[in-house]
C-alpha cells in the first residue's frame, strides 16, 4: 500500500506524522510505502520522520514525489540500505539514481516504458553520459509539458498521442487538454522519441 499523509488535518508536530503511518502500518497486511506529495497532501514529510519509521517492520520504503531533490539525499542518509526509496518526481529520476535511489514510480514511464528501462540500465552499468542523454532529450521535455499544462490531463494525452489509451479523459476535478494543448504534448512526444537511438 502507497500511503500520503492526511490530505486535511496537517500534523501540528513530526510525531503526529509518525504516529499515524505507524498505526497505518500496525493495521496493514500488506507492505507500506510511504508517499512524500506535498502538492496533494498535508505537507512534506520530514526525513527525520521517515528515517524514524524505517525500522517499522511493515514500512517498506517511500515514493518521494516533493520534487526537493536535497530532501532525497537526507533520505538516502538517514535509512538503512533495506529501506527503498524510490523517486516519483520523474525529472529527478536520473539524478536521484545515481545518488543511490533504488528506482522510480512515475507516471511517464506509463509513456515512455523503453526510455525508463534503459535509463535503469544505463545507471546500473555506470552510463551516466546516456541517462543524462536520455533525461535531456526525453523525460525533461515532456515533464516541463506536463507541468505546465496539468500532469495528469497532460500525461493522458501523452499516452494518446503513443497510442497506449484511446481516450484522454480525466476524472474532475481534473479538466481534459483542449486541443492546442493536445498537439503541444503530441509534438513534445514525437520530439522526444526522435531523440532516442
């Protein structure tokens, strides 16, 4: 189970953050990854706390998409190895793993399968020159497209524009790419693609 904190009440201390992914995790049969979004939940978990709740036996890891990259490096320092941290924030993939990031949970690897495949294997094998290659010509410029026109509508319309799903609906309060918009994100898609071998 992939778990934010509270999306209402924000924790009017670090203990409260703590104590309610422990009580999570003591009701849970399954495995739980923590969820650093702040953008959608009550704020950023402090890696203190993280680090604090990585000897819980059923907290597994965390998927950190708060998009401040310092904020992963204190995680990767502050967990034991056994604790995966896994990056959402699919612009900092290729720097999160060669700072020892134990992979990614991102919405574009939904469009670009292949480039995250190969990504991994260019930082396994020590290729930082083809994983920066690869975040420069393709997650970077459709990550800036999606953020500026709504990740998950945009995102949607890139996996259209790949021919992965027919439709680009999004449930609301999300709105649906107008057409313009639609053929930004397909020209960024094609432009990316070209750029990879």
């Amino acid at each position: 189970a992939i778990v934010p904190p509270p999306y209402f009440h924000a924790a009017n201390a670090p203990a409260g953050n703590r104590t309610f992914f422990e009580r999570v995790a003591d009701g849970s049969d399954l495995p739980v990854y923590l969820y650093n979004i702040p953008s959608c939940a009550s704020g950023p978990l402090a890696p203190d706390t993280v680090a604090a709740l990585a000897d819980h036996d059923a907290i597994h890891g965390i998927k950190d998409t708060s998009g401040d990259f310092s904020a992963v490096e204190r995680l990767l320092a502050a967990t034991p190895d056994s604790f995966r941290v896994l990056q959402g924030y699919d612009d900092h993939f290729v720097g999160a793993g060669a700072m020892g990031a134990d992979g990614g949970i991102n919405a574009l690897a939904n469009v670009f399968p292949g480039v995250f495949a190969s990504l991994r294997d260019a930082l396994a094998s020590g290729d930082v020159e083809e994983a920066r290659h690869l975040q420069r010509t393709v997650l970077s410029p459709a990550f800036a497209v999606c953020l500026d026109h709504g990740f998950a509508p945009a995102t949607k319309a890139a996996l259209v524009a790949r021919g992965v799903v027919d439709d680009a609906t999004v449930r609301p309060p999300l709105v649906e790419l107008d057409a313009d918009a639609r053929a930004t994100v397909r020209t960024v898609v094609e432009g990316a693609l070209d750029g990879v071998a």
